[in-house]
C-alpha cells in the first residue's frame, strides 16, 4: 500500500468486486442505523468472485462469514465452482427442456 489515491479506472477486476462488496456491506449498515426499524437481513451477490485470485477469494469469503454469523443470510449466485466446497447449503439451478429446475443441495461434512 502506497497511501496514495488511484483512480478507479486502474483497479484490477478483483478489487473492483471487493470494493462493490465492502460498499454494499456499509451501504447495509448505513441504512439500518438511520431507518429506525428497518432492517436487511439479507444479501445478495451476483458473480465477481471468478475474477478474485485464491488469496482474495479468501478475504471475501471470511467477510461473507462474519455476515453470515452476525445473523444475516448471505446469498451468492455464481458459476465459480471452487465456491461449491466453501458453501454448505446451495439451491442448484439449472436448464431443462421446459424451462428451469432448481433443488435444495447440502453439503456432505
């Protein structure tokens, strides 16, 4: 870190995607605290972890957790597949002939 500002426009794809989730997070708690009895409960993210490298990866997911243990439901849709053995509890979606199908799946421990 050199302590000097950049512009966005050279952040890497990894940094962009960890700057969204870290504006979302606070964006969260900005408007529970001002709205009374308003509360989010929930997240959802959509993609950006396949442009995240295993060290960043690792950074976001233990984020998402602290989330998740502070009571709140965390929701990631992405086609990432190192996500599969991070998540334990997944809705598996996918094409059919007549549309979509989607099923509960649970990872093994």
């Amino acid at each position: 870190m050199s302590g000097t500002c950049r512009s966005v426009e050279t952040l890497s794809g990894g940094e962009q995607f960890l700057a969204s989730l870290s504006l979302a997070f606070g964006l969260s708690d900005v408007v529970q605290s001002y709205s009374g009895a308003v509360r989010l409960d929930s997240i959802f993210i959509d993609e950006g972890f396949g442009s995240l490298d295993t060290d960043t990866l690792d950074t976001a997911m233990r984020a998402l957790e602290s989330i998740r243990q502070s009571g709140r439901v965390v929701g990631i849709i992405s086609h990432v597949s190192e996500l599969q053995s991070r998540i334990p509890t997944m809705i598996r979606i996918w094409k059919t002939a007549s549309g979509s199908a989607a099923a509960k799946v649970i990872a093994e421990d």
